[in-house]
C-alpha cells in the first residue's frame, strides 16, 4: 500500500494521493483521551492510517509505536492492530483497501465487552 502512495509536486504546492480507482472506504477515527479501539484484525480488508494528531499509541502485533503527526502506518490482513490515546485524544484518516464490513472485525480484546 505504501508503494502506491503517490506524492507530486506542482507549481503551487503538492498533494499526496493515497488511493486511485481502487475500492476503498475513507474514515477520520477520533479516539477520546484515555480511550482504546478493541485489539482486532479483519480477514477482507488492508488498512492505510495517516495520524493526523500525535499523543497516539498504535499496537501492531507485538509491536507498540508512538507515531508523529503525518506517519503512515500499514496494517495488512490478519494483523493485530489496536489505536489508543493515552491522554489528549487524537485522529487518524483511516483508508481501508478492499471489501470493508464493520462485522470484518475479530476482536482479541475489548474493555467495553463487545465479541
């Protein structure tokens, strides 16, 4: 997905293209302060996120970054993933690439009891 990424420049200014006539769902998540996302993964789709606020945590499988405002970050099929703001709150553009149903979700771990 990251390889698709398309960055220009032009005369006056640039743009970022992060999807081209591809089947994709487009989100901005806002997560409260000291709030979570259920750990997941989902079987039919890829996901892009573009962290529009820092002060994020991101789980990815075993992994845990603190991303800055602007990163990207990839989650492919099966990936356990988790978004989470420790305080603050924040946002990220959410791109998800391929077949996208809420009920795509395995969740792993949810603090407000949802399977």
């Amino acid at each position: 997905m990251t390889e698709d990424i398309k960055y220009e420049e032009r005369p006056w200014g640039n743009f970022t293209q992060f999807a081209f006539n591809e089947e994709c769902t487009v989100k901005i998540l806002e997560v409260k302060s000291g709030e979570e996302l259920s750990l997941q993964s989902h079987k039919k789709r890829d996901e892009l996120w573009v962290v529009l606020d820092e002060g994020l945590k991101v789980e990815l499988d075993d992994k845990v970054i603190f991303p800055k405002e602007g990163e990207k970050v990839v989650i492919k099929r099966g990936m356990k993933h988790r978004l989470s703001s420790p305080n603050g709150g924040g946002r990220i553009l959410e791109v998800s690439f391929g077949c996208f149903d809420e009920n795509d979700e395995i969740r792993y771990a949810d603090k407000y009891g949802r399977n």
